[in-house]
C-alpha cells in the first residue's frame, strides 16, 4: 500500500502534455495562458488626463497666475490639442491626451469658470499633478501578464488592452467518465429495493467543469468482456480514463484485471488514506487511467487530492497550498491518512476548520455542508484543537 | 457624498427577484438552488454492505464458530437474498443489499475460502460491522439540502441521488454592459495616438460569467441624444444596466442628465471612496442602474463591491465576509474608504494579505498580480502590519 505522498509523486510524475490552442479571449476565463502578454505601446500610451478640470504649463502657476483664458476643450478619443499660450488653459476630459506645452491638471471641484475665464481657487498644486505619465504602467514589450496563469477578468481586462483577441491557452485533455455496478440506474428512473442511482459520474462532471474540462460519460455493466472491449476504445480515444467503482476486493471488481490484460501499467493501487483507499492509477503511452473507488466521497476526495495537481501540473499551473487551523479535537486510529470533511469559517484573519460528521465514505449528503477536507497525517491518531494543517477546497 | 456602508446598505435596500426556473440538474454548478431537496428514501435505502467479504449472523461467531460454508453470493444490484441456515454465510460485494438472517460482514483480507467453507482468520469482530444501516445518513423526507445555496459538485451528486433531474433555480437577470467614452476603439482595432482599446466591458462581462449570468453588451458614442434613445430602450428590455465612464464631471458624462431625464431615480452619486468614487446608482420600477466609473479598477472594485452583494441578496445567497492579515504598513491620508489590491497568501492558517503597489485607477496590469481587495476604513490613515480588514476576492 503506497502513502498519500508517495501516491501524489506518483502521479504527478506521469503527466500529460496535451497541448497548446488559440481561442478567442473573451472565451478564455479559466482557462491556462500559454504565452507572455505583452504590452503592445506604453501604458499608458500618451501622457493622460486623469481628472476633469482645466490643464496648465505650471509655471505659470507658480508665477502667481490664478486666471487663466480658456483656449478650447480637449476630449477623450480627440487628437492632442497644443496650448497656444501658456499663460492659457484648457479644459480636459479624464481619458483626454494631455495637450502639448501643458503639464498639470485641476480638477472642476477647485475651479470657477466664468466668462470664458477659469479662476484657480486654491494655493497648493503640484507639478504634473492628475495626469497619468506615459509608460508609467508598462513599456511597450514589458510583459504584463506570465504564461502559466490561470484566466481570471483581471488577464481579460489586461488581453482587450492590448489587441489580444485570441490568446494561446492549453488545450483540454479528452476526458470519459465511467461508471460500473449493476446496482445502478439512471437518475430519471425508479430504483428498486436494491437499487441506486447514478451519481459519481456526474458529480466527477461538475468537479472537471470547475476546471473547464468539458467531458463525456458512459455506464458499463459489471460484466468483464464487455467492460474489455469497451475499454479498449476508450483507451486508444481518450486523453484520460476516470473510473468509478470495481477497484476494490469483490467478485465482480473486474476493473484492475481488465486493465492488466489490455496493457496498462500500474502505477499504484491502494493508497494508505481514508476515504479513497482502493484507487488504482495506472497508465499506457497516451493515456491516464484513475480508477475511483465506488463510494461517493471516496471519489469525490481522490479527485480532488490526486487528479486536480495532475491536471495543473500537467498544464504548467502552481498551485499554493492552502492550510487552516483545526476547530476541534479529532481522534482517528486507523494507521491512515484521513481526509476529514470541514466547514471553512474566516476569522479574525484566521481560516478555521470545523469537522462535519459524516457516516463515512457513502455519506455523500455530509459533502453538502462542507467546504474543503483536511488532510490528517497518518504519523499520529490524536489532532488538537488549534493544530494547523493542509486543506484541499471544493467551493 | 454617501459612505461605503450607506451605499451599500442603499443597493441591498434595492434589490430584486428575478424568479425561478427549472434546469436541468446538470447544468445546475454555480446557479443559486431554489427549492429544498428532500430525501426520496431513506438513505442507504437497505442494510448496505460496505466492505467486500462474507456476511453472517454474530452469534455463530459470538458461539465460537470460525469456519462458515457459503451459500451463495450477493453481488450488488441483485435482489437481496435469505441465509437460509445461520450456520452458513453468504459472499457480499460492497453496495449489495445485506442479506436476510445476516447481520454483520467480514472483509476479505480476514477470511480464507477454499472448498466452499469460508474460515474467519481473527478473534475480535463488531456485531454488525461493515454495515451502513438503512436510514443512518437520512430519512425518507430529511432536508438534504436547503435552498438558497450555490450548487457545486457536492450538490449535483445528491440531486442525482434522489433523482432530481430537474431543479429549480433562481432565474438569471438580464444584463446589458453598456461603454461609453470616444476615445476606445475594439479589440481588434489598432488605436491611433490618442486612443486606447475597450476593455472594462469585457472585465464586466467576465466577472458575470463567474456568477454564471450572462449579459450583453454595447458601446455608445458620446452624443447625448443618442445615448438617451438607447438607454431609453435598454431601460425597458433589461432586468440591470451595467455602465462603465460618463458619470464624473467631465462636458461629456453626460449619463448622469440623460437618466434623470429618462425618470431613473438617483439614489446615490459618488461613494467616499478610492478607487470608484464617482459611482451613480439608480433605479427605475424594472431595472437598476449600475454607473461604474470608466477607470479599469474603478468598474472592477464597484461590481465586487456592489453589484456581487446586490445580486447575492437578490437570489437569496448569504455571504460569508472573509477578513486577512494586513502584512505591511500601508499609509493613506485621504478621507476615504480605500480599496487596495492585495495578493494572498496562506500562513500556517493565517490569511495574510501583501499590497500590490499600482498606479491609480488606470493601472488595469496590477490587477494581475493581485487576488483580492482589502478594504482600509476612512476613519484613520495609518494602517499596521499585523491588523485585520475585510477582504474581497476576485479569484
């Protein structure tokens, strides 16, 4: 049985490239930016007013001058205007070229303009005040934005700026979902007594969905010729294989037999964790192949502490760890890493992690009133109240 | 000029209810759930086994007796079967209904099988162990999960569970993202000297999409006669109207006139705050009136900062305020709110909150380097490493 940590390296040294395409930018929050951004002309790209009001040379200011002849108006989206005479102003819009010969701005609010005339009504104004100097952002070819990030509405703002209207990102990996166990049915219909439905596979959906991976989904019967064949394709048509159920001990556990006969190498299968335990991770030249245990948040966890760090390393991303402080005492003996679901309070600055009892890995209504799980290291049983450890976010 | 806490207070005093739809649960991930999900059976819905092994009845074992000869084997999905002799055992696959007679399951790992008889290799066994008992997780009826909340994985996987191929949600609203200011040209246009790229729209339209709502979007020149008839018409076919620009003192903000003329009932025009401050806010019977700022930090803070409450309020949504740890000295003297960019950083469970020096409001480019706003009170201008702010996240 390999550790938690031993299974993550595992993982994490079997990534994937799966490649690099150009979609439109407004298209690409979530998305992972695969080249620099880089300023396209200075920013900002003229020398810009930043406040409505009157420019000045300030000199002439300083010189004792209040009154000043007001030569024109200088709009936002016109051609620079140049001031005649510097004993004169000019009003100018916020976004407006500064004029040439002018350096310093007064906004409306400490201005009286009467008869053509403005009046400066205070004594203290700075050199060059309210305008927003060329190129004090950026240089043209500074790189504004790394490659590596994830998209946000902050990189779109930045990519309209600058003419990016495609942006190379990395591509999605093909992704099909599998569900096996004939106690399942479909989600419209009625179980039987000893029957359930269907819920894995689209929870795994919704968990890919967050990182904008658009995936398929299929059931295969607990039926090992069939589970062969069908695998078989998906192998050869998809980047990634995710599995949920028929990796544990039972007599129709056929998963990690198939899995064998079609050549796919084991990576590992079962790791010292619960929930999750059974998880098989294998792989072939052009495939990776996660098989999820069959209990809802065996699952759901295994997802989340092994394919997510997959898929960004896979995709050039870093991810920070996040941890938080321990809201109450936990005993837990098994001789297993514990993933414990938690409530996620902001305190003070503090992040605190409240335990939600669940009914172990089947709960999966227990997910619903949680946050994120804690990881609980398998090197003691006894965690206290204030201890501080990692934690992996589902909202 | 209204304070933070007064404007805000004014636009949750403003909101609005956009109803409710029915979706497909499937598409439900980041929607605001409007219904309670009940447990349509109990849940497990039988004696459930949870371990692969053999089933048999405790006080064989609790008699003394090791050795078991099997009668068959429950595989999950099949009908639940009888221990016709309570001398005997079944095989049980984790899923599978326990078996009548039986009451407790012994994995595996610990039993021997060979020539039908299977032979428990350990002396310490829990009555009714490895059994998730019918209705531990939930009863028939039991809210599973209340509404008003936002659907993740976690709720996807419990709609599919009881069946809830359809829920209700709270309706979108219909948004319209209106620009204004003559100095932008698109994305794809290369700007002459003295102007620059249209981009809060798109920021606009990409913080929406985090929210899952989608909007449209428009640009108006700045002529007043033809901003009054568009608004006019936007008025009436939109649940909200974003603005970004033309609500200072400029000769062409000419916003502000066009919506008194037009019946909006201003309810505040500029907030003490920085960035943002000349935000307008309005409202006619239909619609509300966001006039953000043209400045790229301004629109983005204003929509963290009152449009993501107003809409939460709006769809029943409440939010947790998060708070961190300023980690540098930050000093700023003007009788206003400050919203500074801040990137994040987890601490050994402290959220610390490390300022990203920008350039004013234009400076759409550190925005990319931070996460999140901190929110520095106008009511002292000297603010300490080690003192805790509310914060507003943006990834």
């Amino acid at each position: 049985m390999i550790s938690v940590k031993g299974a993550l390296e595992t993982v994490l040294n079997s990534i994937q490239n799966f490649g690099v395409e150009e979609i439109p930018f407004i298209k690409s929050v979530g998305r992972v930016l695969k080249e620099d951004i880089l300023a396209d002309r200075d920013f900002p790209p003229f020398n810009r007013v930043s406040m409505d009001g009157i420019c000045i040379d300030f000199n002439a200011f300083n010189n004792g001058q209040r009154d000043f002849n007001v030569e024109g108006i200088q709009a936002a989206g016109s051609e620079q205007m140049t001031l005649k005479n510097n004993e004169n102003c000019i009003e100018v819009m916020t976004g407006a070229v500064l004029p040439n010969n002018a350096n310093t701005v007064i906004r409306y609010e400490d201005v009286t303009l009467k008869n053509g005339i403005a009046t400066i009504n205070i004594n203290k104004i700075n050199d060059c005040q309210n305008v927003h100097a060329k190129g004090k952002d950026g240089k043209v070819g500074d790189v504004l934005i790394s490659k590596n990030k994830i998209i946000s509405a902050a990189e779109i703002g930045v990519f309209a700026t600058v003419g990016k209207s495609v942006v190379k990102v990395a591509k999605q990996p093909k992704v099909m979902i599998v569900s096996t166990g004939d106690e399942l049915v479909g989600v419209d219909e009625i179980p039987l007594e000893h029957q359930i439905r269907r819920s894995n596979v689209f929870t795994l959906v919704s968990l890919l969905e967050k990182l904008n991976i658009p995936s398929e989904t299929a059931h295969i019967t607990d039926d090992k010729p069939i589970l062969k064949s069908k695998i078989k394709s998906f192998l050869k048509e998809f980047d990634v294989l995710l599995f949920s159920g028929a990796v544990s001990k039972g007599k129709y556990d056929f998963l990690p037999e198939v899995f064998e006969e079609l050549g796919v190498e084991k990576l590992f299968h079962k790791i010292a964790q619960r929930p999750g335990k059974p998880f098989f991770y294998g792989k072939t030249n052009e495939c990776n192949i996660f098989g999820f245990p069959g209990n809802p948040i065996s699952t759901f966890v295994n997802c989340l502490v092994y394919f997510y760090p997959w898929y960004y390393k896979s995709t050039g991303v870093e991810i920070e760890e996040e941890t938080a402080i321990l809201a109450e005492n936990v005993s837990f003996k098994p001789n297993l890493e514990f993933f414990l679901q938690v409530e996620l309070k902001s305190k003070f600055g503090h992040l605190v992690a409240f335990p939600i009892k669940g009914n172990g890995s089947g709960d999966l209504a227990s997910l619903v009133n949680a946050d994120a799980f804690i990881q609980l290291p398998n090197d003691k049983s006894e965690f206290k109240s204030g201890e501080v450890f990692k934690i992996i976010r589902y909202r």
